[in-house]
C-alpha cells in the first residue's frame, strides 16, 4: 500500500494511497500486481531481477499495461537500505538492467529525504 505525495493541477501537495492487491507468481521471485488507480486498472508484472547476498540491495523489474487507457509501461526499482546507490555493486546492477532490457542512463533518482509527514 504505497503512500506517496503529488502536487494537484492548482499546485497544492496531497498525500495519495493506492491499495494493490499481490498473487504470487509461479516462478520463486514472481509477482502479478493489480491496482485501481482513478478508475482504471493496471495489471502489471514483477520479478527480482538481482540482490545482494547482504541485502544491501535489492533490483526489481516490472511491466504493467492498464489496457482501458491504452497504456503499457515497464522499468525497474532499485532498492537500498539508505536509499544512496551501492557503488561496488555498479557494475552487478548495469549487467541486470541489461538482461531486462533496460539502459542504466534510463533509471531516475529518486530523493525521499526531505519527504516527511507521510501520512503512514
């Protein structure tokens, strides 16, 4: 249940929820996602793609479509403990990124420090 804050058409920052339902995929690492976003679903796609032995990171792939609006999407998520990029992993993580199809320089950063007063 992903919290997250967007910023409306007048300018003014809310907080929003979305409540995805999970199944579990056949395959270990597998995952089939469902969201009712606006009055329309997304039915999407995740795997692991790789993560570390330590768990000092984690690197997900997904695919979704939310077909009554015509939409497909794919990417991946990269997770971490602190939230910085695992520099010694660098080269590990470009080489999972490839076998998805996906070029590092596509990725975006994303900053939560200053993202506080979620309302959790």
């Amino acid at each position: 249940e992903p919290v997250f804050k967007t910023i409306t058409l007048d300018g003014h920052e809310v907080w929003r929820r979305r409540r995805y339902r999970v199944r579990r995929g056949s395959t270990p690492g597998t995952f089939y996602y469902s969201v009712l976003d606006n009055g329309v679903t997304s039915n999407e796609y995740w795997r692991i793609l790789d993560c570390a032995e330590d768990l000092t990171y984690c690197l997900f792939y997904y695919s979704g479509a939310a077909a009554t609006a015509g939409l497909s999407y794919s990417g991946a998520v990269l997770a971490t403990v602190d939230g910085s990029w695992p520099e010694v992993y660098t080269d590990r993580i470009h080489a999972a990124l490839h076998t998805a199809g996906i070029e590092p320089w596509e990725l975006s950063s994303v900053d939560n420090s200053q993202c506080v007063g979620a309302p959790l």
